[in-house]
C-alpha cells in the first residue's frame, strides 16, 4: 500500500500506537506531520523517520485547545501546501471508574480530550482537503466503545461517540471526496500499557490474564493498529467509508 506524495498529519504520534502509525505511513512514503502534546517526543517519532529515509515535521499540539490545533495544521500547510489524511490518534483515559464514582470534573475531560480534540483536529484540517476534493481521515475508538467494560464509564461513552462522529463526519462529506472510517484497537503493548501493568501486585499474570482473554491468544502490539490505519488512508479502501474497525485479537468478537 502506497502513500506517496500523501500529506498526513497524525495526533499523539509522539509515542505508542500514534508513534507506529507514523513510522508505517513514512515507510509506505507519505510525508509525516507529527503532532504531539510533548514536543520531545514527537522529535523522537521524526528522527525516526528521518533516519530511515522518510520526510515530515514534528511540533507540540494540544489537541484539546483550537488556537494550538489551528497553528499547528497552519504550520503543516504552510510548510507542504496540503494534507491528504488525518490521524486521530491522541486521546487516553482519564478516570477508571463507574458512573456512580466518576468526578464531573473527570468526565467533561475525558469527552475534551477525546471527543472534542477529534472534532477540533478534524475541523482545523477539513479545509485543505476540500480544497483539493480528496482526504482519508482515521479517528480512533476503542474496544471498550464497543463492548461493556467495568469501570470504564466515561471512557466507553466517549469511545462510543467517535464511532457515531464518524459516521456523521462520512455522511458529511463523501459527496466532497473525503472518507471517514475509525478504528477500535483493543489491549495493546504501548510504554503507557505496560507501565499501567507494572502497578500491578502480580504484573506477569495481569499480562497472561490479558493475553488469554483475545481469541487469537495475545495482546495486540502498536504495529498492529497502524497496519489497518494504512489501509484505510490507502487506495485500496477507497469505497470504504463511515465504518469502525476493531483490532482487537478478537476482543469483541
């Protein structure tokens, strides 16, 4: 799957599941714009692929504040003269708790940082892509917006509802061109999985634990999701649009 000459800009690509994301589509030659909350690592994603032979820019975004979103596709347009895709990947849990112990306070974060970060993303880099009649934009929701998952009330709702911005964001504008699908990763191997882990009493048999619960016997790694990110900014998905897609190992199924 071939994305070169493409434009993409990808959110929390500074690490984990976004960090793959980046790396699969330089490799697949598209130029990378890394977006990150912490600069350094975003920096950290871009040497990566230079080193490697790939082009992009890498610069700190919060997701969840307009004017940072706006300057920092801004920049990616001022620098490259379009954008072809998007990846949604920021996002994370804030509170790991039912309805009836989640703060307000943790709640309406938890929709900030997930929801409204993917539509003010997706608003800010709307424009270019119209311009040009085309784009691929992949949002991310999880496992547990699909399925019951204890204790993760604000997560799942939130989750829920980018499988329902997608489907509204695909209806918008697949008359103009653009496409608008959504993943569902399920448990998987990020820096920040592990250590959630590790805080764990018994951390080897949380892991085992985990692993047992996917029908394909094993958690998922980052590379797994970014495989299915490339596609569905590919030509190949092309009459692809407004669908969310688990990789999960099964999770759901």
């Amino acid at each position: 799957m071939s994305l070169e000459g493409k434009v993409v800009v990808v959110t929390g690509g500074g690490a984990g599941i976004g960090r793959a994301c980046c790396v699969a589509l330089a490799a697949s030659g598209a130029t990378v714009a890394v977006g990150d909350i912490d600069p350094g690592t975003a920096a950290e994603t871009l040497a990566t692929i230079e080193e490697a032979g790939g082009r992009g820019l890498a610069g700190r975004v919060d997701v969840t504040s307009s004017e940072l979103v706006e300057a920092f596709v801004n920049g990616v347009t001022g620098r490259f003269g379009r954008i072809d895709g998007l990846v949604n990947a920021a996002g994370g849990i804030v509170s790991a708790t039912s309805v009836a112990d989640c703060s307000e306070e943790d709640w309406d974060r938890t929709f900030v940082l997930n929801v409204k970060s993917t539509y003010l993303v997706s608003r800010a880099v709307l424009p270019a892509m119209l311009a040009s009649g085309s784009g691929a934009i992949v949002n991310f929701s999880s496992a547990a917006g699909l399925a019951a998952r204890r204790n993760l009330a604000a997560y799942s709702a939130a989750k829920g509802a980018i499988v329902a911005l997608t489907r509204a964001m695909a209806a918008d504008f697949g008359d103009r061109g653009i496409r608008v699908n959504c993943v569902a990763p399920g448990p998987t191997m990020t820096d920040a999985f592990r250590a959630h882990v590790q805080s764990a009493a018994y951390p080897d048999a949380v892991l085992r634990e985990r692993a047992s619960e996917q029908l394909l016997g094993r958690l998922g790694k980052p590379e797994d999701i970014a495989k299915a990110v490339l596609f569905l900014l590919s030509g190949e998905a092309d009459w692809i649009t407004g669908h969310t897609y688990p990789v999960d190992g099964g999770n759901t199924a």
